[in-house]
C-alpha cells in the first residue's frame, strides 16, 4: 500500500516554489523513495513540520541566499532523512488509506497543477526571492489566477427527473397520436382533422421549445479575482475599456427624463473612467434631447461623486430616491444624511429643468428651433439633416466638483436625407460603432434603450469576468443580462416580466451555444460585431515577431510590444507604392503608417490578404476607421488631432457611408428585420462564437414595460413580426448557416424563434372547437375505451409534471409560470395572427399596414395606465373567441336539460374544453372591461353564467303551470282498430 502511494506521489513531484537549481546541492544518492510532505508544509494535529516521518535535511537556505520552503517537491538529488513513524501521531495526522488522506491527496494535487499553471504563466522562471525572505505574496497571486467565473449545473436531483419526465411525454405523444390517427370520428370528420392537424403542430411546437432545456446551467462570477489580476495596487487598472451605447428617438415619447436617468447611471458606474465612454443616438435629431443631454451633464458633476463616495443602488436618481426601503442602512458616515437631503433638492430643481424644456418643446416655432448663438437647429428637418456630434464630457473638460475624472460623454445624431434606407434602430447602432471606433475604439460594446437603468453598479465587471478571462473569454461574442423590469403590477396581469423565458429558455441555452440577443443588456466584443470567424479553440503554431502592428514579412499583422523600430520589408512599399493595391489593404496601411507611434501594446488581428477593394466593401472608404477595425484589443491613434477625427467622425455616419458595403448584411447589427436583435445573435452564432447568459444577485439592468393591454399587444405585434421577416428571408434558421459553427440545439431554438407566430392558426381554430362542438352537439373524439383514457390521462399528467419540474430547477413561481401560459393564448390568437397577415402582406406584397391606437385617459391612482383602455384591431380575435364560448356553454347546458340525463356525461368533456380556453382568455377579459367601478371581473363574469344557467333552469321547471294528476290525453286522429 505504502509502495502505491509512493509512486503516486512521485508522479507530482518537481514543484516551483522555492526551487534552487540542481547545482546548488550535491548529488547525492539515496535507497529510499522520495515522498512529498502530504500536508504541503503545514501543520498537521499539532506536529512541527521538521518533525514529520518525512523530512528534507536541507531546510534552511541556499548558497546564494534564497529561502528554501518546506513545500512539497521530490528530486532525486535530494537526500531525505527519515524518522521512525509514530502511529498515534502520523496515522491520526495523515490517515493513510482512509478517505480523509484521499481528499486531501486530491486537494494536493489540484494545487500542484495551480502552480504549475503560475509558472507557465511566468514564462516557466522560478518565483524568486530576495535575501531577507521576502517574496510574493503567493496565496494571493495564486488568487489572482484562479477562473473568473464557473459553471454551476443544476443537481442531478433535478435535472435527471426533469429529463426523464421529457422522455416520457414523447412517448406518450407517440401512443396518443396513433390513437387519435386511428379513430377518426366520422359524424364530425372535419372537426376531428382540425384537431389532430393542429395536435400535431402543437407538438412539433412543444419539440421545439423544450429541447433546447435539455442541458439548462448557471454561472458564477469572482469579482474579488478580477480585480486581483488586473487592477493591482499602485498600477493603472489593466480593465479593458468600454463603450455604452443608448438609443432613442422620439423624446415626446420616450421622456428625456428617462433618458437622463439612464445616461446617469452610465456615468456613476462603478468601472475606471477613463475607461468608459457613453454614446447618446438621437435619431429624431430634437434640440429637446440635445438640451436635456447638457443639462444632465452638468447635474452629473454632482450626482457622480456622491454616488461614489456613498456606494449607493442603484444610481440612476429617479429610481434611487424613489425606494421605500430604510436608505440609512449600512450607512456610518455622518455626513450621509446631510449630503443626501441636498443632493435630493439638487435632483428636484434638475427635474424642473428638464420638465420646463419639454413644456417648452410641446410648441414648435413657425421658424424652427434656434440654438443659444442664434443659428438655426440643424435638425429642424428630422427627415432631411446633417450629422450631428457633440462631446459633452471628456478630454480636458470632464471634472465632477471633487476635481475628478468624468467619463465621456457623446452625443450623436446620424446624417438623414430622403430616398435613403436608413434602417431604424439597427442602422442608428452601426453609426454608434463607426463612431465609436474612430474616437474611443473600445474593444467591449454595452448597448442599452433610453429606458434601461444600470440598476447593479457593478454590471461591467460582472460581463469582464467572461469577456477577459483568459480561458474561455477569447471565443465569447456578447454577455446577455436578464431584462427585468420596474413598474410592473404586483400580478404581472399579462407577463411583462416574462420570466420564464428569461429564467428557463435562457438558462438552457447557456448550456448550448449561449443565450440569444434580445436587443438590450448585452456586452459585445466589437471584433464578432465585425463579423469575424470566432477563434479555433486549438490554434496552429503562428509566426510572431517584436514589432508594433505593422506589415512584416510573414505576411500578416503581428503582435506585439515594440522593441525597436525597425524597416519594413522592401515587398511592403512595392505594395503600397501600386496604383490598385491589389494584395494589401491601401488604407490600412496608409493609416497604420501614420499612428505607429501612437499605439502601444495594442494587438492587431492575423488577418489574411485583403485587397484595398475587398476591405471597402466590408467596412466602407475610411482609413481610420479600418484601421481601428484591425486592431483585436482596442487602442486609440493618439497621434491624431482630435479636429481631424471629428471630420472622421462625421464621415462615418453620413447616410451614404454603408453603400455598396457589407454593413448590415455580415458586419454589425443585420438588417432584414424590425427585431434586428435576432438576427444580429444568430449570426454571431452561424461564426462560431458562443455567448453567456449572466444573472447577478442584484439585477444588472432594469427598464419599463407596457403594462396595459393594448400596448403590451402591440409590442408582442413587433417581436412577431419581425420573426416572420427572418422566417421569410434568407437568414431563416431552417436553411441559413449550415457548415458553420451553429450547434444543431442552438439551431432548434432559432427555429423556434422565427415560426412561433405561425401557432397563432391552429391556436385560433383549436380555441373555436370547445364552441362548435357544445353548439352542434359534437366532438372531436370517440368515445374513448380504457386503454385510450390511460394514455391521454399521462399525456395530461406528464404536461403538468413537466411545468412543475422546470419551475423547480429554474426558481420560476406557479403563479409567473400561469401568467405566462394565459398570455401565450392571449397574444397568439391576436398579435400573432395579425404578425402573420402583416408579414405576408410586407414580405410578398410591400405593403406596409400599421394598427392605430386610440386612448382613453385613465385616473390618477396607483398603475392607472394598467386600466387605460386603447381600442385597437388586435383585440377582436379574442373577444370574438369569448363571446362564443361563453354562448356555447350556456347553449350546451341548455341542451343537456332539456335532453335528460344521459346527455351530462358527454357535455362534461365539452365544457372542459370551453373553460380552458376561457380561463386562459380571462386576463384578456379583466383588461377588456377595466376596473368598472373596482368591482373585480371573475364575479361578473360567473354572475352572467350562473345567470344564463338558472334562468334556463327555471324556464325549464316551469312552476307557475298547474299540475295535473295524470296524463293529458288527447285524440290522435288515428284509427287504433
């Protein structure tokens, strides 16, 4: 036994720390094996290290001076002198052969690897140490090597079930549908092949959505080891910069208020500030938003450092004073309350600011806007202006009132001309990178709507943790955060939170190929953006040299810290020096000759060839802005005026800029769709990249959402049709990125992602059958034997069972995962069917149709939007589908009175039917009638049932009649004889 754990130790043998060269100890030959102290050199049940059963004789120090540890390590070279082992005490301290001396042997183990991994990352040079003793301090560092984040997989306890159940329900899917195949039934033949065809894609439907949770996981980020590795003490952060981007457009409709917030929150985060830049897109070019952006500029020289001071959540000043919790807690400084009465007073005077401009705005002069020097507003024409760029905080004049650093602050108002394809929001996102890149050049990329807050402070370091981490961050293309949201009422009446797709689907792509982009909340890497090829995980031997980025003779740009300068090839300049530049990108060149010594420890991506022709068409006719692209982490051409890269600037998002170039087709957000997200994602994925689904503790982001019914329709309109413009266009993920890197569970979800709206049919012909059948007296299925009734019975239990072991893994509640089954009817029998029409009508036709909505103002109270009520075509499906349902049930149970007892059993089934797709409608209903006088919707609705029912009761006893003691009889005119 002994001889076994011998050989197994020796296997781990030759460590680092504290390791001299053989030379500095004789060769001396031993008989016995070499063991490494098991307890790596700590004290074990009170024994000293220089009294173990093993121990080095030469413990102390070497010729030249550096401390010898008594860490484990084993070399022949090495003389051990060996003691006589004292059972009582080595036996109970190492517990050879128990468990117990396995855990820790493993636990050895796993930290001998740890440092052989330190050394590698040292340049395989031995830790050393000077004279006194004195050398790093190692537990720390070996910290500050650790993985930024891991994998958490749901216990085994939890997922095997949840699997099984899965398996379970295909095959009773199996059995059900070949009965149902199998006994048509023929005196309702029509409505028995409605049914099963709509079965049937329900199914196919279900296999959709359900196996991409087939391998669900969370994650775990280390933030305390982010900072350990790069921002040490006394040295500048090593966090890579990042660029945030807002969106928006219409500031009568989105206030500039929120905006305000959002913009304020960007600016507070807590992140180094030379290493944050936020970019404002105004793509309705209004002065309103302009002003309200210099206004919040200003107040953020205020609100900024005292966020800091205080550490307060969350840091946009709407939502932090707005909190009805105890704000003093965890609060010592004494100054606190002080400074946050005023700093409230302040935020006060800034929103009557910001509300005096946008009452002033609601009356455009006949002349147009005039700016404070009396030149006209360039943007008086929304369709037809230049573009627009105005830094208002950064370079030398960012300063809060403690004399600090503020991040940079951008607006930004992209040319617009008539007869150009602008692309909306997408197109609004492209310039923000064009723009971006030529004045920040960030290699991260944070993209947030006007109404998203960063409600976590922290959120950048939370997406750095998987961004920069040397392990796995290389092949990530974005870091998707949850969306959650404010505002919302306690019964989430139409799943705002939609929280099962965000804790369940997302989670279970995480475990494939990553979440999908839903167009908010997301971190990118500005190179998958560009539409690069994600890096091979194991990568051939490449050629490198000492150089800055400049062309070398291995033909590519290499990486590196310059050294000194050095000539480039004579190849070079006959390239540069041809009239077409037909092997090397002119521009490029032109503009990497100029900044080379600008640039420090930047990398440039290994890029092939590129014709001069072929990198115009990808990124468009700018030098500097091609040059940035090639630059893999970043970096700014500091050797560039500022003038000069504003001129840039303002060429890169002239609306001509994307001509004849790939922007929108393979490089940046893709165009094709009004939900660009999609899109964008999937073709990361089809690259081969992978994404990571984040959800810290405290959420990262918080927005608002539509709470009342129309508006929540409306937006569920959107999302559905622009799946329908993917589902109809050459990205469809049923035919489009195959031989790529796109996992074929990842496809599926894309899939799924892209014909949901098609349900909307049979859902819509499936909720008319429950009427039908109670008004004709029919049914969809025969009467079934007891064989049938088992496997529908476990159909219907593994559906039920299913739901509940995913709200056990996910953490979802039963009454979030029941909001969400109501509104799966509610939206797919309105803004899908009416997607569907829209999209057909759009793709095939060209006609662009759009639904109106009508408001009528609700009160002042507490969620008085959720009662508004707004007329609008999408809600005649559904109330068409209630009302008659609601008829078939009265007109069925008048029907089972008046034909007796026997007609009650079939009616049961019938009525079930009914009530299902009435009890999922109901929340349609509740908004349909609105408060009516607070009287709670259920009660009227059972009151005009119960109503209905009595009164056909009564109608059929009767009992005003006189009754006869026997039978009337009456001639019948026949001849009996």
């Amino acid at each position: 036994m002994q001889q076994a754990l011998a050989a197994d130790a020796m296997l781990h043998g030759y460590m680092s720390y504290g390791r001299a060269s053989d030379s500095d100890f004789p060769q001396v030959l031993h008989p016995m094996p070499q063991l490494p102290l098991l307890t790596n050199g700590q004290m074990v049940d009170d024994i000293p290290p220089e009294q173990h059963a093993l121990v080095p004789s030469f413990m102390g120090t070497t010729a030249r001076g550096k401390r010898i540890h008594p860490f484990p390590f084993s070399d022949p070279a090495f003389p051990v002198q060996a003691r006589s082992m004292d059972p009582s005490k080595d036996l109970a301290a190492y517990g050879y052969g128990s468990v117990a001396w396995k855990e820790r042997m493993e636990s050895w183990k796993e930290k001998q690897e740890k440092l052989q991994m330190m050394k590698h990352e040292n340049g395989g040079k031995d830790w050393d140490y000077d004279g006194d003793g004195n050398g790093p301090d190692l537990p720390l560092m070996d910290e500050a090597r650790q993985p930024l984040s891991r994998k958490l997989p749901i216990p085994s306890s939890q997922i095997n079930p949840y699997r099984m159940i899965i398996m379970i329900r295909l095959v009773a899917l199996g059995f059900f549908f070949h009965y149902r195949v199998m006994h048509p039934v023929n005196d309702a033949y029509a409505l028995w092949l409605i049914s099963v065809i709509c079965e049937i894609w329900f199914a196919v439907s279900w296999i959709l959505d359900q196996f991409p949770k087939w391998l669900p996981i969370d994650r775990e980020t280390y933030l305390d080891r982010l900072s350990l590795r790069y921002e040490k003490e006394g040295q500048p952060s090593q966090l890579c910069p990042v660029d945030i981007y807002v969106s928006t457009v219409d500031p009568l409709k989105e206030p500039p208020l929120v905006t305000a917030n959002t913009v304020l929150s960007i600016l507070a985060v807590d992140y180094p500030v030379n290493k944050v830049s936020c970019y404002v897109s105004d793509d309705g070019a209004a002065m309103l938003t302009f002003e309200a952006l210099s206004e919040t500029s200003e107040f953020a020289k205020k609100w900024v450092p005292f966020c800091k001071k205080f550490s307060i959540e969350p840091r946009a000043p709407e939502w932090y004073f707005a909190q009805k919790i105890d704000y003093l807690k965890d609060k010592v400084l004494p100054s606190f309350v002080k400074e946050r009465r005023a700093m409230k007073r302040e935020y006060e005077e800034f929103k009557v600011r910001i509300n005096a401009l946008v009452a002033k705005a609601q009356k455009v002069p006949e002349e147009g806007w005039t700016m404070q020097d009396g030149t006209p507003w360039p943007g008086n024409n929304v369709r037809d202006h230049p573009g627009m760029i105005q830094v208002f905080l950064g370079q030398s004049g960012g300063h809060d009132t403690d004399g600090k650093e503020l991040p940079r602050l951008v607006y930004v108002s992209r040319e617009k001309r008539p007869g150009f394809n602008h692309h909306k929001k997408a197109g609004a996102m492209n310039a923000l990178v064009r723009v971006s890149a030529v004045l920040t050049n960030a290699p991260y990329l944070l993209n947030l709507d006007c109404d998203h807050y960063i409600n976590n402070s922290k959120a950048l370091r939370e997406s750095m943790c998987f961004m920069m981490d040397p392990l796995v961050g290389k092949r990530v293309c974005y870091v998707q955060f949850p969306q959650r949201f404010d505002g919302i009422d306690r019964h989430d009446r139409y799943a705002n939170r939609n929280t099962v797709f965000f804790d369940i689907n997302m989670k279970g792509l995480d475990g494939i190929q990553g979440p999908i982009y839903v167009g908010t909340g997301c971190v990118f890497r500005r190179q998958a953006l560009y539409g690069y090829d994600a890096p091979k995980t194991k990568k051939p031997p490449t050629r490198t040299c000492n150089c800055l980025p400049k062309w070398c003779c291995c033909g590519c740009f290499c990486s590196g810290k310059r050294k000194k300068k050095a000539n480039k090839p004579k190849t070079d300049m006959k390239k540069r020096n041809s009239k077409k530049g037909d092997t090397v990108a002119l521009a490029a060149v032109c503009a990497l000759e100029g900044i080379e010594e600008g640039i420090e420890g930047v990398e440039v991506k290994n890029l092939t060839l590129m014709s001069e022709e072929k990198l115009e068409k990808k990124f468009g006719q700018s030098s500097v802005f091609v040059a940035s692209t090639l630059l893999e982490d970043g970096g700014t051409l500091k050797s560039t005026r500022p003038a000069s890269l504003l001129k840039e600037a303002i060429h890169v998002i002239s609306c001509g800029y994307e001509d004849k170039t790939e922007w929108g087709k393979e490089v940046g957000w893709i165009y094709g769709s009004v939900t660009e997200d999609i899109l964008t994602g999937f073709k990361m994925h089809c690259h081969g990249w992978r994404s990571i689904y984040c959800i810290p503790a405290r959420p990262a982001f918080k927005g608002s959402a539509p709470i009342n019914l129309s508006d929540r329709l409306h937006q569920v309109l959107r999302w559905a049709l622009g799946s329908i413009e993917i589902f109809l266009s050459r990205h469809c993920p049923l035919w489009y990125g195959y031989g790529g890197g796109l996992k074929w569970l990842e496809r599926l979800s894309y899939i799924n992602a892209t014909v949901y709206p098609w349900t909307s049919i049979p859902l819509l012909a499936y909720c008319t059958l429950p009427a039908v059948c109670l008004l004709t007296g029919k049914f969809i299925t025969p009467e079934l034997s007891n064989v049938a009734s088992l496997w529908f019975l476990s159909l219907f239990i593994c559906i039920f069972t299913t739901s509940i072991l995913e709200m056990r893994w996910s953490g979802v509640g039963i009454d979030e995962w029941w909001r969400n089954e109501q509104f799966w009817v509610i939206g797919g029998v309105s803004a899908h069917l009416f997607a569907v029409f829209q999209g057909l009508l759009k793709v095939l036709a060209g006609v662009d149709t759009n639904f109106t909505v009508t408001s009528k103002a609700g009160d002042d109270a507490d969620f008085s939007e959720l009662y508004a009520f707004k007329w609008t075509t999408l809600l005649i499906p559904p109330t068409t589908l209630l009302i008659i349902n609601l008829i078939g049930v009265v007109a069925g149970v008048s029907n089972a009175i008046n034909n007796g007892y026997e007609s009650w059993g079939p009616l049961f089934g019938k009525l079930f039917f009914a009530f299902w797709v009435i009890v999922h409608l109901y929340p349609f209903l509740k908004g349909l009638l609105g408060r009516q006088n607070r009287t709670p919707t259920i009660i009227i609705v059972w009151s005009i049932l119960l109503a209905s029912i009595f009164s056909l009761l009564w109608v059929r006893v009767d009992p005003f009649l006189a009754k006869s003691d026997g039978p009337v009889l009456e001639e019948c005119g026949l001849d009996c004889h």
